[in-house]
C-alpha cells in the first residue's frame, strides 16, 4: 500500500513539473513566432518608443491579403502595438499628449489612417478577427500615404528617427511625421 501511495505521489509530482515547465516556456515571448521587439528615438525634444511584436513575411502576401485593405488591423501581432511619447507631439500636424497609446491601422493601397487609442495592454485581435479596440477611445486619427520600400523586410519594423516613424513590411513603408 505504501509502495503505491509514493508511486501515486512520485507520479504527480513529475506530471506537475513537467507542466509548470510547458507553461513557464508558453509564458517566454521571445519564443513566439511573432517575437517582440522595440524601438525609440528622439523626435525633437519627446522620447518616441514603439513596443510591438514583429511577424515575419514567410512567402504570403501581406497587403490586401494577409493584412486585408480597408480593415482595422492592430499593426503588428500578438498584443495591441504600444506608442509611447514622454512630451505632446503633433502627428501629422494634429495634437497628441504625452502618454502611451494603441497604434492600430487601416491600411489602404494609395492611403492609411493611422489611430492612437488611449486603452493599452489589450489583446490585439478578438477571435473571429475583430479587433480588441475600443473606439471610443480613440484620442488621433491620422492618415499617412504608403510607399514602396528601398528593399524587402521580411519581419515588420518601426524605426523612429528626427522627423517621426515609420512602419516597414514586406515591401512597403509607411511614413508617419512628428514635431
């Protein structure tokens, strides 16, 4: 009787690591397919940090596919993307305060609008494809016009430098000016 207690013991005990390793090693985000990444830079005297997560290409389609045209689309994977400014900047010369933000997009071939939300740290898209956003929390709405990229980036990227930020993907690029 004992014999089987410990063997019923041992047998948990193991089923019980070994599933806290499983769900420890879901929790590490750099393992993610779409694993994440940040960028910040100095745009006059604000501090701009993009915190995102970064899908990769992988021989689809992006734009107007996989990333459909007149769609919101939390512009990057996993978690909603992350705007942060430590000083009000005006985006495409409208007014943003200092804070952090969603950035979601509604891409389009010849024109994007760019949205700052206020809710931060939700998921970036509901099952069935909906996006987690609030709209009524939505604080700019900015439209920006795409370009085609100098050469392929095969995971997404923002780079933030001296006149704003811009979302690169596959073979595009999409500008976004700051003051």
């Amino acid at each position: 009787m004992r014999t089987t207690t410990a063997k019923i013991m041992l047998a948990s005990v193991v089923a019980f690591l070994c599933t806290a390793d499983i769900v420890c090693a879901q929790g590490d985000k750099a393992n993610r397919p779409s694993p994440p990444a940040s960028t910040s830079g100095k745009v006059g005297d604000a501090t701009v940090t993009i915190t995102y997560s970064s899908p990769s290409v992988k021989g689809r389609k992006v734009w107007g596919e996989l990333v459909p045209y007149g769609k919101v689309w939390r512009a990057g994977a996993n978690e909603a993307t992350l705007f942060e400014t430590d000083k009000s900047i005006k985006i495409e010369g409208k007014d943003l305060p200092a804070g952090k933000y969603s950035i979601y997009a509604i891409p389009g071939e010849k024109e994007w609008e760019i949205i700052f939300n206020s809710e931060t740290g939700q998921w970036g898209v509901k099952r069935g494809g909906d996006t987690s956003r609030d709209a009524s929390k939505d604080k700019l709405v900015v439209k920006a016009k795409p370009g085609k990229s100098t050469g392929m980036n095969e995971k997404l990227i923002y780079e933030v430098n001296a006149k704003g930020f811009v979302l690169k993907w596959e073979n595009l690029e999409v500008p976004v000016s700051i003051k």
